[in-house]
C-alpha cells in the first residue's frame, strides 16, 4: 500500500517536472510525455481504488 502510494506520487511529481520543461523550451515532447505519464497514472491509480472500494463491499 504505502509503496503503491510512493510510486504515484513519484509520478506526479515526473509529469509536473516535465511540464516544468516544456513552460522552459517549449519542446512538445515534453508535454506529450508529461499527458500520456498523467493519463496511465491516474487510470492507474482509479483502477487501484476501484479494487479497494470492491474489496470492502464484498
């Protein structure tokens, strides 16, 4: 639990240090890399929580 917690935050803390480096150069690549890290974490993580919330119904 608390290693899945760590690893989120991780990487949110990626996607926020590569927007950060496209606001600095403006090269696309960061921000498409920083939306498609975004996109996989947070499935990643309602997926997670979907498992927990089925876990405590049944």
């Amino acid at each position: 639990m608390l290693l899945f917690r760590w690893a989120i935050l991780f990487l949110l803390l990626m996607c926020a240090v590569s927007f950060a480096f496209y606001a600095g150069t403006g090269q696309a690549k960061y921000r498409r890399f920083g939306w498609i890290t975004l996109k996989w974490t947070l499935l990643a993580a309602f997926g997670f929580f979907a498992v927990l919330i089925a876990e405590r119904v049944a």
